[in-house]
C-alpha cells in the first residue's frame, strides 16, 4: 500500500502544495482539512494513526519524544522530521521519494530526521 501523508500545522504548507503539484496522485491531507491547530503532539499522532498516516512535520524539538511515548502504546504509520531551512524543491523531492520507494507497512513505527542541507559558502 502506498504512504499516505498528513501535514503537521508546522510544516510549510507550500510542501503540501508542491508534492500535489508534482504529484496530483499523493494522498497528503493538510493541517487545515484535519483539523489540527491547537491540537497537542499526542492527539495528532492519534489522529495520523487512525488514518494510517505518515505525519510529516518541521517539530524536532519535542515530536521524536512524544512519538517515542506514543509508539510504546501503540502503532503508528511513521513520522517525518523536516528542516525548517531545507530548500522547498529538496523537501519536496524527499516525500516525493518516500511515496514513490516505499511502502506504508515499511513506516510503521519509524521517525525518521532528514538531514539538514549542507551550508553553501558565501
């Protein structure tokens, strides 16, 4: 089964926007659609876990704690870690290429930090 996604009310909504646009078949559903604003980390691993979604998020602060925590209670489809100052066109390339080589029984439990973008010299 393909990876499905769901934005974290973090992430750059123009990610969303340029996996779609890219790839009009990727199922990622937005922050806004699930209703997540003012939601805690706990509550929206539940919801990406009843909608068997890959949680894709810019929160490497407190997400891979309370994934940790959540994960020891029960499954979840995975979740993404992004950096904030990773180019739009490399975040996109990314999750375009976590759907297009992997499975969603292949995230199950999985958090995975992309790493962040070599600084370019001035």
């Amino acid at each position: 089964m393909k990876v499905s996604f769901l934005a974290d009310v973090n992430l750059d909504e123009r990610i969303v926007s340029g996996v779609l646009r890219a790839e009009p078949s990727v199922d990622f559903r937005t922050a806004a659609e699930a209703e997540l604003h003012g939601l805690p980390d706990p509550e929206v691993l539940e919801i990406a876990a009843d909608e068997g979604r890959v949680l894709v998020t810019h929160d490497r602060k407190t997400m891979p704690y309370v994934f940790g925590d959540f994960i020891a209670k029960r499954l979840c489809p995975g979740v993404v870690i992004l950096p904030q100052e990773m180019p739009l066109g490399q975040a996109v390339y990314e999750l375009l290429l976590i759907w297009a080589a992997s499975t969603a029984e292949e995230w199950q439990g999985m958090l995975v930090q992309i790493a962040r973008p070599p600084l370019s010299k001035p």
